[in-house]
C-alpha cells in the first residue's frame, strides 16, 4: 500500500497526489511514468512521474479527472492509500547537454514538462516554459517551472497571461532563434501544432504520448503508435517520441476507441452502478489494429 501524504486541487478537474513509494523517488528519471491500481479490481491507469522527494520517499502524480477510474482516484485524501504503484516505467528523457530548450505544455501535460525541465535545468541548459490554460484557473505548475527558468504563461480567453494557444507564443519563441531543441507536453492537437510548427524550422522536437495502456510491460499491444512508419509500444519503446515523425491521426483515433464506454462508466458512477455492471470486459470492443 501506498499512503497519501497530500492532495491538492490544481485547478477545477487537475489534482495533485503526493505519494509514498520510496524506491520509485529514488530511482525515477525525468519522463518516467508509473501505473497504478487503486484497488483490488480498479482500472490500471498510467501516469507521470511530475515530480520526486527521495528524502521523504514519495512521488508527485497529477491527475486529471475525466472518467470513472480518474474520479475515484481523485476522491483519495491525505491519509488513504493506493494499493499498487508499478514503475518506473518507459524511458527517461532524451536531454540535451547544453544549450536552450522550450518547453511547452498545454493544459494538465504542463505537469508531465516540469520533470523535463527540472532535469534539463540540473545539467545547467537554459530552460523557457511556454504554458497555458483555457482560462486564469486552469494554468498549473506556473510557480514549480518559475524556478527553472523563465515562464511565458497563455490562456485561450486571455484572462491570464498572453491570449491564445501556446502554439503563438512558441511561434515567437523560435522566431527570435537560438532553441536547440523543444519538448511538448499536451492534449493531442496541441502536440501535432507544436510538431508543424517547429518543422520548418528544423528543431528536433520530443513529445509524450498518451495511448491507452494495460500492462505496461509491452505485452499487451495497448499502447501501440505509429512513429516513423514504424510500430512502437508507448510503454515500453517511449512514452516520448520524434514529434516530427509521430501519426498523430492514429493516436487521436485509437485514443477514441472507449470514448463510448468511458462516458457510460462516467454516467454510471453518478448513480453508483459501476462499469462491470455495463459491460463486462470480453463484451468491449478490441482497440483497432
Ligand atoms: P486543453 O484542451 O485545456 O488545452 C490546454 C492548452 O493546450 C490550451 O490552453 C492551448 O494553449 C493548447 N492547445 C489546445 N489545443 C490546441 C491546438 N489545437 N493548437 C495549439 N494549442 C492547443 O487541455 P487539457 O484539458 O488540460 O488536456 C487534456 C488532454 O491532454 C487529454 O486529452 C489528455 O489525454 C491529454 N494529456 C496528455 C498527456 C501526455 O502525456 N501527452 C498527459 C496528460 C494529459
Ligand atoms: Fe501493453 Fe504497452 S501498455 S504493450
């Protein structure tokens, strides 16, 4: 068991965890990810390693609540505990030796930069955080990448920082030159956006995918991605990879294959029926070959 020792809210549907897992806080490199269970029984759910306090032997996970299993794990506080913590899985970061990086997160992948960031600041390479938020509320780790480096925050309504998608400030970003190398973090069409975006301008460009996930052991074929055409296993290949060569039509899809089944489990929730009750898991559809 690992037992909570914080929670705090990041914004309206973003928390975050802090967890004990000593070995994991000794050993994790930036980029890593862990899966965890809840519970005998629960959805296995894979996330970023956001931060680490070996000293006090926990990990950093954020979560953002948009189904069942992400909801009920959600509801955890200080003092609960979860069952299973397996990892670190995947691996580390490719990290530049010196120079500049931008590093851009959209959203709750703003979580999953700030590891890179710390470990790019720790090897002494000059560090610029482009994040961004639908609104003012939304905005996360804003104060944690601060001390890395600076910060250029953007919010689609502009209640904070500049308007817009992050995608305009990292255009002028590379405009003015001098980035060795970008790392994007973010929904799906941010990643894409940011991959166009830095293509002609001929900067190697790393993002970290998101696929569905089981067993993070590169058995299972869930997290299967198209980089380059060729056939890579997120869990065990990644979860980072060439922005520039990844199919990022063929992540969004097979990114929705549940989309059905997670809104009736979500549905479920609320009325207290859990997902087996719907659809037992033989009767779900095989994630597309
Ligand atoms: P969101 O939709 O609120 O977007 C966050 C920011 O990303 C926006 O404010 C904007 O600046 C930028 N953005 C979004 N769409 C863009 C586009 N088309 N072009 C340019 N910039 C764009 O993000 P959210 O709700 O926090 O993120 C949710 C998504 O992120 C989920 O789909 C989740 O699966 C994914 N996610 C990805 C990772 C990962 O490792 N890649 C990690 C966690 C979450
Ligand atoms: Fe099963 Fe990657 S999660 S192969």
């Amino acid at each position: 068991m690992h037992p909570i020792t914080a929670r705090t809210q990041l914004s309206p549907n973003v928390t975050r965890l802090d967890v004990e897992a000593r070995r994991i806080a000794e050993i994790r490199q930036a980029g890593q990810f862990v899966i965890v269970r809840r519970a005998n029984g629960a959805e296995r759910i894979p996330l970023t390693i956001a931060d680490a306090d070996p000293a006090r032997g926990t990990i950093t996970l954020v979560i953002q609540a948009v189904g069942k299993s992400t909801r009920e794990l959600v509801a955890l506080e200080a003092g609960d505990a979860i069952q299973d913590i397996s990892g670190p899985l995947g691996h580390p970061t490719e990290m530049i030796a010196a120079g500049r990086a931008l590093c851009v997160g959209g959203g709750v992948g703003t979580a999953v930069v700030h590891p890179i960031a710390q470990g790019l600041h720790q090897r002494g390479v000059e560090v610029i955080s482009i994040i961004g938020g639908r609104s003012r509320e939304w905005v996360i780790f804003e104060e944690e990448l601060r001390r890395l480096g600076q910060v250029m925050v953007c919010t689609d309504d502009g209640s904070y920082g500049r308007k817009g998608f992050v995608t305009d400030a990292a255009r002028d970003v590379l405009a003015a030159g001098g980035v060795d190398i970008v790392y994007a973090v973010g929904p799906v069409p941010m990643m894409r956006a940011v991959a166009n975006l830095t293509r002609p301008f001929g900067v190697h460009t790393i993002v970290s995918l998101n696929p569905v996930m089981v067993d993070g052991t590169g058995m299972c074929g869930g997290c299967r991605v198209d980089v380059g055409g060729q056939t890579k296993f997120a869990c065990v290949e990644g979860p980072e990879f060439d922005g520039h060569l990844v199919d990022f039509d063929m992540l969004a899809e097979r990114l929705g294959t549940y989309r059905e089944f997670e809104e009736m489990a979500s549905a479920a929730c609320e009325t207290g029926a859990c997902r087996s009750e719907l659809m037992p898991p033989s009767q779900l559809p095989a994630i597309p070959s």
